[in-house]
C-alpha cells in the first residue's frame, strides 16, 4: 500500500478488518469474489475537492458524475491499496449531499459476484439484503448495511461499467 494513500486516507487496513470479520461471522465466504473498490466519504464540498485533486495526481480519474445530487469521482490509482492477498486499485469519492453530515471515513466495499442476486441472497436466508439497486438498468446491486459501513454487490467492477456501459 502505498504511504501517500495512508497520508491521504488514513489506513484502510482496520477498516477492512472490520468488513471482513463481519463477512466471516455471517458466513459469506467472498475469497472467490474480486474486491471492486472501496469508497471513502467526506464531510464538506472543500475537502471533496482538495482529495480528488490529490487522488487524481495518484492515478487515473476515471470520472466524476452528477449521482444523487452530488458528484462523485472515481480514481483508479497507479498503485493499489494492499490488502493481504488482494489489490484495490478504484477510489470512489462522493461529494457530501447538501443538508446531509457524513463522518469523514471509508464507508463501505464492493465486491463483484458471479451468481444471480436470488440465488446470492438464497444462500444467505438470514441477512436482510437491502435490494433496492436490483431497479437499476446499469450495474444493479445489492447491499449490506450496518451502522458504520456497507457492503455491496455487484455483476460488473465499477471500472468496467464507467468505461463500457454508462
């Protein structure tokens, strides 16, 4: 992991820690699922623009999007976050809502699934999906949320769906 993105970011290590107990404990075995990106929030518009400037001189921005009323950046850096076995190369940065406070942080993972969302959610009778992202016509979803972080699920990496099918 490179120490630019721990200055920046802080380490996202615990937070993957956190993400992946939590996975563990529900039974979601996600080793065969690549994990997509992970994204970070921000607390005011001012800070949203100053960490898209310094993640964009790390890598590639790859867009930055009018979704949900605010915009939101997505950085493909040089050099991935390392996290035991496994590389994360996207940063996605949402801009805060007007009127919403968001606690400056990671906020949630995405993993990419290659099993229909019913048979994923079949597997796992005792988790309450949130499924509201199945409507969506580009990279529908599902997620798991938690007090101070999500997990989500999709078919396609979020790289893959800005540059082919948005």
């Amino acid at each position: 992991m490179t120490q630019t993105i721990v200055s920046l970011l802080g380490n996202p290590a615990p937070f993957l820690d956190h993400i992946f107990q939590y996975l563990k404990e529900k039974k979601i075995a996600v080793s065969n699922y690549e994990l997509d990106h992970i994204c970070y929030r921000v607390a005011t518009e001012e800070r949203y623009l100053a960490l898209k400037k310094a993640l964009s001189k790390l890598g590639e921005l790859l867009t930055e999007s009018q979704i949900g009323g605010r915009a939101i950046a997505s950085i493909k850096l040089a050099e991935p976050i390392i996290y035991k076995n496994r590389k994360i190369d996207v940063v996605e940065l949402p801009a805060p809502k007007k009127g919403s406070f968001y606690k400056e942080g990671f906020e949630h993972v995405e993993f990419v699934i290659d099993q229909p969302f019913v048979d994923f959610m079949a597997v796992h009778p005792h988790l309450d999906f949130i499924t509201k992202d199945l409507k969506k016509s580009v990279n529908p979803g599902i997620t798991l949320k938690e007090t101070d972080f999500s997990v989500k699920f999709h078919h396609h990496t979020l790289e893959y769906v800005i540059r082919y099918l948005d």
